[in-house]
C-alpha cells in the first residue's frame, strides 16, 4: 500500500516525461502483483548490528523485482514531503535462498513471472496464469 502511494505522488510531480513513465511503470506492476504477489518477509535482528531487520521471504514464481522495490524505497526515503508517521521502515534482506509458499497469482502479464519457473509450468496451467 505504501509503495502505491509513493508512486502515485512521485509520478504526479515528476517534471521529467521518462522519469514520469517510470513512475506510472512502478504503480502499475504494483498494482497488477496486488498484496498476493508481494514477498512475505520475517523480522529479525541483524547479528553484527544488533538492529531489526526484515528477512523477505522470495516468490519463485515472481520475477525479481527487488531493485524496482529498493527503488521506490529509497525515493520514499529520500523525499522529506513523506510522512515518517507509521511504522519504521526496516533494512530488508532480499536473498534467493528464503523463499515463499505463496501460490502465484494468475492473470498476472508474462513479464512478471520467472522466466525459469514459468516453463517448468505444464501447458494447461500455464495458460490459466494468463
């Protein structure tokens, strides 16, 4: 939810008609992965920092999106007209060695599946994803 919002404001008061597409690109791929295309993610306690940290939890069904996410993050972090209300955003580690039981959501466009995964998919399955 908050990434969506991020995107709708920083796509409104882009100037820059690229950056501005970039923007709309984020809030739509946001929008279409829904809450059930998110990674989940465990809390924990970094070792060496002794601070909380959020374990994610990889889709492999999901194509790696985690440097768009860290984008939008980063952009929310860096804006000052964000509120710091809410709960504090946590450093997140994104390893490919955790990984999700969430089942993949369909309907989803091609490019936002696993290349790999995707064409381990059987036919009649894979035709219900899109």
């Amino acid at each position: 939810m908050r990434r969506r919002i991020v995107t709708k404001e920083l796509d409104l008061c882009s100037p820059n008609c690229v950056e501005r597409k970039y923007w709309i690109f984020l809030r739509d791929m946001i929008e279409k992965l829904q809450v059930q295309g998110m990674s989940s993610d465990e809390t924990e306690t970094d070792e060496v920092t002794k601070e909380k940290v959020f374990r994610v939890n990889v889709l492999l069904w999901r194509k790696d999106i985690s440097e768009n996410l860290a984008f939008i993050d980063e952009k929310r972090d860096d804006d000052l007209h964000f509120s710091t209300r809410g709960s504090r955003g946590y450093k997140r580690l994104a390893h490919r060695q955790f990984y999700s039981r969430r089942a993949a959501v369909t309907e989803l466009p091609r490019t936002l599946y696993d290349d790999a995964w995707f064409e381990e998919v059987d036919d009649t399955r894979r035709s219900l994803m899109l």
